[in-house]
C-alpha cells in the first residue's frame, strides 16, 4: 500500500493531569502563569501549550507503520514553566493535589509513577536525545478529558516538550519533539502507543486534518470544513475510562506483530487483504484484517476530502471502521456500542468509536441541524441502561503545540 500524493502541504503519533469534558473554563496563560507566580514566588520565563488530538480515522494503524488522519482539538494543556533556582524540579498540576519533586538531570524510567510521569518522562526524553535540561519548576493546568480517548497525556508531554526547547534555546522541530514525547510516553510511561497522538499535536492546524504516514512521519494537511457544507462533528465521551498501560492495548500490539511475522512483511502496512487470509489462527487474521482494511479507509478518506467532496461521503467509511474494531479488532465495549448505534438512529451520517479503545469517545458526524438530536438519542439511550450521562461537545480542527506567552 503506497501513500497518495500530497494534497495541500507536507513536512519531514493513560491518565494525565487533566479534567473531564468539559471542564469548565479553558485555562489561560494569564492564569497558569499566576498560578506559578503564586507558588513559586516569581514569575514564569514562559507559558507552553498543546492540544490533545480526535482521530478521524485510522485505528491501531499506527504502530503497524500504516496511516492515521487525526486532528488536533481546541482543549488543551497550558504549561508554565522556569529554570529552578535549587537543584531540583517540581511540578504541579491543577487538577491534581500536591506538588512533585524529581531531578531533572538523573531522572529515569521508573522513578515516577502517575500523572507526573508525563512531565518528567519528556524531560529524560530530551536529555537522552542530546538536547540540554537544567532543573525547572513548572505548574500545568488542562481541559483535556482524561480517560476519553483524546490523548491527555500527549497533550502534556507536547507542552512540555515546547517548554523544554524554549527554556533550553534550542530549535527543536514539531516532529522531532513528538518523537520525543513518543519515546516519553514508551520508556519511560510504559504505555506501547504509536506517534499518532503526538504527531497531531504538534502538527495540528485550524481547518485541518493531519494526514499522518507513520513509516517516514511524513505530514500532509488535508481540509476538513465541515461548517461550508452543513456539518458537525460531535464528539461523545462515553464516560466509560480507558487506560492504554494496560494489557489489552499491548496484546493488540503483540497479534499484530504475530501477523506481520506469519506473512513475512515488514509491517502490517505491507499487507494486503489477499495475504491476510492465509493467517491460520483466527484471532490473529481479525486483527490484522481490521489493520489492513482500515489503512485502506484512511487513504479513501483523504482521496475524497482531499479531491472535494461532500464530508457526507465519509459517513460509510466512519461507520465501517466502527464495524472493523467491533468485530475483528474487539476493542469496543458497551457504551460505546451503544453511542454509536443511537447516534446513527438520531440521524448522524458516520459514528464511530475514536482513540484506543476499551472507553474512551465516538465521534459522530452529522447534519448541523442534527446535533441536538443525536446528542439527545445518545443520552436517551443510556438513560434507558441506567448509565451515567454521556458529554458531549463539536470537534473542531485547532492549532497545535506552541508558545503562549
């Protein structure tokens, strides 16, 4: 499977500290930096931000080398942060209590656990890539949901590693600093992600889709104006968490390597959907069909998206890709099952579950004029289960990781 070409530019991807959506207001520079100003008693040398991420499309493809069409959102992390007068860093998040210590130039895999790990992982990451750390103290605040699926924890190894470079004075580029937080998030984290999440928060921009080919990290941006044409997509937290360190997402992982090994290919990327046949064991030739078909639903995506058509000829495509982790990946879970088919019957064009799986959001697209009432059919069906209510809020293309202030 080849990679089409570019469309409209190109350039050389657990729980974090974050609230759940929404969250209330979206934090600001002006009151990160007063937080800062507050706790450490001066004021901060600069003020980072990154946004988590919706995928389109694109599904557990990414660590298969294969393609991923993300977008970064408007809620994100806001990170203050300043070389540290002692020889110790700190960090403190909003949303958590207490301050963490750590020291930024020992710091190593399995020093940290929890929400922090996030921060102090991407410091080693940037140390371990050659680039200079000193002790820092840094406050953070978020409105990315945690659990959701939205990539949280991208979103605060992205601040941080904007505020890294900056501090630092170096130039560190977009892909470069999300391979960075990538390798934060595995070695240091331990959660077997792909680059897709860092990679859209880094690259990110309004009005576009980050067509990403994970291979060679090659990025193309593709338009995604869903307002021109009528259209919203809304974005369904199931409130049903999710934690990608867990051993699901790794056996995932695993059967996809099983696969790549039994067809003799590089990757799954390589793979057609004539070759998956001949996998003898079953569950081994569902994951890597979900894997090779929806490579092939990414690239259909960003044909029609990218060649102008209605985003309502994507609906098939969304809906197929939810059938494909349903069925063959098995990564869904009830009230996402259930988003998805209310959704559908409230009138949406295309639903389907976004993220890693086991919790997390659906994405729904749908008629403008719809929006209530598949907001209303979802929450309407889970009343019925006795579930707790679902939020739910527009997705819409944002800028990504970059310095505020």
């Amino acid at each position: 499977m080849t990679r089409p070409a570019p469309h409209t530019a190109s350039t050389p991807d657990g729980p974090a500290a974050a609230g759940s959506a929404p969250a209330g207001p979206a934090p600001s520079a002006d009151t990160v930096a007063a937080a800062f100003t507050e706790r450490t008693g001066r004021p901060p040398a600069g003020v980072w931000a990154a946004p988590g991420r919706v995928n389109l499309i694109g599904e557990h493809t990414d660590y298969n080398d294969g393609f991923v069409l993300p977008f970064a959102i408007p809620q994100r992390t806001v990170l203050a942060a300043a070389p540290a007068p002692g020889g110790t860093s700190t960090v403190r998040s909003a949303q958590e209590d207490g301050v963490v210590e750590f020291t930024a130039a020992t710091v190593a895999p399995g020093d940290l656990p929890g929400w922090a790990a996030y921060v102090a992982g991407t410091v080693w990451a940037f140390r371990e890539a050659g680039y200079p750390v000193a002790e820092l103290d840094v406050e953070l605040d978020s409105d990315v949901p945690v659990g959701a699926g939205l990539s949280s924890s991208a979103a605060v190894e992205c601040a941080a590693g904007v505020a890294l470079a900056g501090l630092a004075g170096v130039e560190v580029g977009p892909t470069e600093l999300a391979r960075i937080a990538r390798r934060a998030e595995n070695a240091f984290v331990g959660a077997p992600t792909g680059g897709m999440d860092q990679m859209a928060s880094m690259h990110g921009r309004a009005g576009r889709l980050v067509f990403l080919d994970t291979r060679d990290d090659v990025v193309e941006l593709v338009p995604f104006d869903l307002p021109a044409h009528g259209l919203e997509l809304l974005v369904i937290d199931s409130r049903a968490p999710h934690a990608h360190a867990g051993g699901e997402y790794g056996a995932r992982r695993a059967d996809c390597e099983e696969a790549a090994r039994v067809l003799g290919v590089r990757a799954l990327r390589d793979a057609t959907p004539d070759d998956v046949t001949v996998i003898a064991d079953d569950r081994v030739r569902r994951r890597a069909r979900h894997v090779v078909t929806e490579n092939a639903r990414v690239l259909e995506v960003v044909r029609l998206l990218s060649a102008g058509a209605d985003p309502r000829e994507i609906g098939p495509l969304l809906d197929a890709s939810h059938v494909s982790m349903r069925d063959d990946f098995a990564i869904t879970v009830p009230h996402i099952d259930v988003a998805v088919e209310a959704a559908r019957a409230g009138g949406a064009v295309g639903a389907r579950m976004t993220g890693g799986g086991f919790g997390g959001c659906v994405i729904a697209l749908c008629p403008a004029e719809a929006a209530t009432a598949v907001t209303d059919a979802v929450r309407a069906a889970y009343a019925e289960r006795g579930w707790l209510a679902p939020t739910v809020f527009p997705g819409t293309p944002s800028d990504g990781a970059g310095r505020l202030g």
